[in-house]
C-alpha cells in the first residue's frame, strides 16, 4: 500500500509514484559521474537510468566509460523479478575498499537487454555521485541503489516500514 501522502512534483520535478512498474529502461544524457577514495572512477553521458514507481532512477553507466581497473567480480547473485540475475563488483582504490558496491546484469530479461554489461553503483557506498553537477543523495535503506537528486520527488522505498509499498 503506497504512503498517504504523496506530494506533487513542482516544475521541472518527476515524481517517483509516476514511474511504471514493470520499470522502464531509458536512455540519459545527464552527466553521471562517481567519485570513490578520492579518484573519478566513471564519467558519463551515455548512461541508463531505471524508473521503478516508489523508486528514485538508478543509473548504469557503460563499462567503457567507468575505470574497470578498479572493479573486481564477487561471487554471488541475486535476482530480480524483472531484470533477471545480478552480479556484482567490489570497487577498491588504494587501500579503500567498498565490496558488492556496484552490480550489473550480464544477460537481462529481454525488455532490459540494452543494459547488458552496464554498472551500477550503490551512492552511499561512494564518496559521491552527481547527476549533472549536483551531488546525489543515496535512496534510504541499504537495499536499492537509487539516485535522489532535487529534480526527484517521493516518498521513498527504502527505509523502515516503506517494504509493503
């Protein structure tokens, strides 16, 4: 059951309670970028971003345009009932180290097969992500990946008692 209070999004805002669900797929031309241990580990603007009602975007950058030096594959999956089974990366730069901090779906369910290969990471786990120039904040909870910037408006799944939604 979604939360009582939905507020409507002001000019130039989506609201998350607008997005579909099965999620969409949809090309972004924002400017994606991913700071972790003080080094830029992707810069894009040939992104994916996935819209999940209750759900702020989550971005998938190609994995030309992130430094896949740093990445390194985890064992262990999980699934999702739309996009079919994840796999995931720890991300390590110097001596900091932020394990399953990123994921990616190799072969996913055919209405998500253009985001084959592409990676996401979790925002709270970076030092920072920006989705053009302004500074993300990570969706709530330590489960979903989403990226929550001014232009986004909720309530959120994510955090405490938002899982029946």
């Amino acid at each position: 059951m979604p939360p009582k209070h939905i507020p409507a999004p002001g000019p130039g805002q989506e609201s998350v309670w607008s997005y579909p669900r099965p999620p969409r797929l949809e090309d972004s031309s924002k400017h994606i970028q991913v700071l972790f241990n003080g080094v830029l580990i992707a810069d894009t603007r040939r992104a994916k971003r996935v819209l999940e009602t209750s759900h702020p975007p989550v971005y998938y950058i190609p994995p030309a345009d992130a430094r896949m030096e740093f990445f390194s594959p985890v064992t262990g999956t999980t699934f999702c009932e739309f996009k079919g089974e994840a796999a995931y990366y720890t991300i390590s730069v110097g001596e900091r180290s932020a394990p399953g901090a990123a994921w990616y779906y190799p072969r996913p369910a055919p209405p998500y097969a253009a985001m084959a290969g592409y990676i996401a990471v979790y925002p709270g786990r970076m030092d920072a992500c920006y989705v053009d120039g302004e500074r993300v904040t990570a969706q709530p909870g330590d489960f979903y990946g989403g990226w929550i910037t001014s232009d986004i408006v909720g309530p959120f799944k994510g955090a405490p008692g938002t899982w029946g939604w």
